[in-house]
C-alpha cells in the first residue's frame, strides 16, 4: 500500500481509507448497507491485510452507531490504524446539536471519543461549513482539542473556496491549528472541485482525501446501458451525488469500463485509478460491502492509465471554462504559477492530465 503525505503536515496516510458509511443501517443509513460488529471487523480485517491503515467514520453515520461499531470491531489494534472522523451535522433536536460552535464541537468530540474508544482521533474534520458560527471559534475549538490531545490533526468538509481560505487565515492570524486536509467530493463524473478547492489544497499545502470516489456506485460498472440496477440505493430514491447530464455520465462508464477490460479489472478500479492521478489527491474512502468488493477496489493501485486511457478519460470528463477561468485561459495562463493547472490544460508540447 503506498502511503502520501498528508498536506503540509507530517502525516503520511494510505492512499485508500476503509469507509464506515455502511456499518450500522439506522435511519435513511439502510439503504447503503447494515453492517454490525461481526462484518465490521471482517472488513478491517481485509483492510489490514491490504495494508489499508485508516478508517473514516463520522458522529452522524447512523446517528453514532458507526462509531460505535467501529470502536468494538478495532478492540485490541486501535494502535494499527488512523482514524479519522467528523462533527457538524444535527445529532439530536437540540437548538445546540449541530452546527461547529465551540460547544458543539467539545461535546461531539468527547462523545465520540467514548463510543470509539480511544483516547484521541487522529483527524477530526468539520463535516460541513457552519456561517453562523464565528470562524475563529471554530478553529479556536479545534486549536484547544489539539492542545488537550484529543485530536491530532483539523480537517474540514464540503467547504467552498473561499470558506476554506477564510478558516486558513483565521488561524494563521491568531496563531491556530490549522486544517492540514479536506475531504471532498470529487469523481471523474463530477470535477467541480477543480475550479477552486484542487488550486487552493495545492497551493496552500492542504491535503484532500475523497468520499464516495465512485459517485455513490454509479462508477462501478453495475448501472450500464443508462439503466440504474434495480437492487441499487438510487433504485430505492438515494439522490446523491446529482447527475445533471444523464448522457455524460453513461458515455464516461462506457470508457471506464473498455479501459477496463484492457486491464483485466472493472470500470470502478479505473475510476479510482484515475483520481490517484490527481493533483494533491492523498487518499481515496472506499467503503465496501464485503472482503471481495474491497479485495477488488484495491487492484486499482496495480493500473498506470497510458497517457491515451488519460486524454479519452479527459476529453469526455473535462469540466467547462466557467469565469473567470475562461477569461483567464486567454490572458493569465503565460503567468500561471502551477496550482491552476489543476483545471486549466498545460498546452503545446506539454499538453497532458497532470502526474502525482
């Protein structure tokens, strides 16, 4: 398992994360899977064996439940793997059970820490932006769980650019912890991330984690021919990630899946193996339903794309100029300092998807 370095700190993370989305099936949760302790532990069982070192979870997968699943099935190997989790989201009917105020944060930490059963999470993210907290409280609240050894590293979530921006310099200005990653979402079908969030994680020394690498299993290669498959969570009304183009969405699984084949893997493998391609990428959550599933999903590190499987990838998947990146195309790109072209072509001779 290769291992990158996490933004500008000196954590090195594996470049797949074991995601917990499934464990526990409370709620809406259900309808991705209802995983307990004994398939749990299996799967981190797989994971360890692959040399997958670091699990996500987060307080509101099955309000909790996740965590607390996960905490039983590392009984006696905590010490083998990061983990990494989150707080933000409403957890309870409270006017205080969500948001990232310094109580809130405080108090999930703690819970948290209880049904994980450890002592510290390794990176502890903001799960979504909250306008209506102070971002220096935040950041603040996260600087005291550092201070208190709770968590080791900050991280945010689904932030715009300039959210993240903002929280960087409030913590550079009032000598913070700062975040060190960011866990977005970011597939082949959906590249929005490389208008700004890519630029900034490159040029600020952010690292960037994926969730849902594989757009929520539409990437896989079981939804072909543009039908979904019956037994699938969009079957039964699951409605993320949106697809805004039906036709682009089928005609990129089409390529996934014929590069595949040129490989001897599926079209979810090259999926994964072409975001390891990706600027500032570290790691890539996948979770995973069973050994074999998971066992599958890691052959994407044994694929290198040729540089023809990146330009057919590219040519179908490239996000249009929206400003001002059109305008700066035309009139910036002679000055460009290099994070840009994690959106913009390289051009001439040096026209290729960018290398890790």
């Amino acid at each position: 398992m290769d291992y990158r370095q996490l933004g500008r700190s000196g954590l090195s993370v594996p470049v797949l994360t074991l995601g917990t989305f499934t464990f526990g099936g409370a709620g809406p949760f259900g309808m991705v899977g209802q995983q307990g302790v004994a398939e749990a532990r299996e799967l981190i069982d797989c994971a360890l064996d692959l040399g997958i070192g670091m699990v996500d979870t987060a307080n509101m997968y099955s309000t909790g439940l996740a965590e607390e699943i996960l905490g039983e099935a590392l009984a006696g190997r905590r010490d083998r793997v990061l983990i990494s989790s989150k707080a933000r989201m409403r957890i309870g009917e409270g006017a205080n059970d969500q948001g990232a105020s310094r109580w809130h944060l405080i108090r999930e930490c703690e819970r948290s820490l209880t049904r994980l059963r450890t002592d510290h999470i390794d990176i502890y993210h903001i799960h979504e932006w909250d306008g209506l907290t102070p971002v220096e409280e935040t950041m603040a609240a996260l600087d005291m769980l550092v201070a208190q050894g709770k968590i080791r590293y900050a991280g945010c979530s689904n932030y715009t650019g300039w959210q993240l921006m903002k929280s960087l310099m409030a913590s550079e200005r009032h000598n913070l912890t700062r975040f060190v990653t960011q866990q977005i979402h970011y597939t082949i079908e959906a590249r929005e991330a490389e208008y700004e969030l890519l630029p900034i994680a490159l040029d600020q020394g952010v690292g960037v984690t994926v969730w849902s690498p594989l757009a929520a299993g539409l990437l896989s290669g079981k939804h072909r021919g543009g039908r979904i498959a019956p037994e699938s969570r969009q079957a039964n009304g699951w409605t993320e990630p949106p697809i805004r183009d039906p036709a682009r969405l089928w005609a990129i699984v089409d390529e996934l899946a014929a590069i595949g084949e040129s490989h001897g893997v599926e079209a979810a493998q090259v999926a994964l193996a072409w975001l390891l391609t990706r600027p500032g990428i570290a790691s890539l959550v996948v979770g995973a339903r069973s050994r074999d599933q998971l066992e599958r999903n890691a052959r994407a590190l044994a694929i290198t794309l040729t540089g023809d499987q990146l330009a057919r990838l590219d040519k179908l998947s490239r996000p249009p100029m929206i400003y001002p990146h059109w305008h700066q195309e035309q009139f910036a790109k002679p000055r460009f300092g290099g994070p840009e072209f994690a959106l913009h072509p390289r051009g001439g001779a040096d026209e290729r998807p960018f290398q890790q």
